[in-house]
C-alpha cells in the first residue's frame, strides 16, 4: 500500500516543497517572501504605510470638505462631524481593500460574463 520512509529518501520538508511545486508551480513567483529576510520585512512596512496613508487621506479629505461646507453654509460642526465620519469611513474601506486584495474589484466570470451577467464583447 504505502511506502515507507528509509534513510535514503528526502528530508519531509525536501519532499513537502516538491509536492507543493507540482501542485501549484507559480505559487513561488507571486510569493512576498524570499531567501533573505530583508525583503519581507520591507514589504510588510510598505503595507503598513499604505494602510496608514489612506486611513489619515480620507479623514482629511473628510474633515476638508466638512469644514469648507460648514463655513459656506453657516454652520458650527454640523457638516465637519457628518464629513468626518464619512471620511473615516472611507478610510476604512481602503484599507480592507488593501489588506484583501482584489476581491472586491469587479472580475470577469469564466465565460465572459462581468458580474452582472452581460457578456463584455457585446
């Protein structure tokens, strides 16, 4: 049935990157980790100032237009709260874009179709 490890066979680890690569052969040329550690750890902090950058665009960009609209229109805070929770709100929102990938971008379906069903070359 089953074959049995001898001394000569591989290491598991030797063996369990060689089934890996049969499986999925382009996994390593996607991949964010690499031999030395230098890279990973520089990525990961490109991430992190990503994320850092659109939480702090969209709260200004809120607050920006919430204070331009309450000094047009006559208010005290009324527009900067609404504009300010909008903003963060956003925010958010590009962050787990980000941090997911993209998954929430719209994709083709297997037969052509976009999302919401009509063919794209129509």
């Amino acid at each position: 049935m089953g074959h049995a490890p001898s001394d000569e066979d591989d290491s598991f680890d030797v063996r369990l990157k060689r089934a890996s690569k049969k499986l999925n052969p382009h996994a390593e040329e996607f991949s964010t980790k690499s031999s030395d550690g230098d890279a990973g750890s520089i990525a990961s902090f490109g991430v992190a100032i990503r994320v850092g950058t659109e939480l702090v665009a969209g709260l200004a960009v809120g607050v920006a237009l919430g204070y331009a609209l309450d000094r047009w229109l006559g208010y005290r805070v009324l527009f900067l709260l609404i504009f300010a929770l909008l903003g963060f709100g956003a925010g958010m929102m590009n962050v787990w874009r980000v941090l997911n990938g993209p998954g929430m971008v719209p994709e083709l379906k297997d037969d052509g179709r976009s999302q919401r069903g009509s063919r794209i070359d129509d």
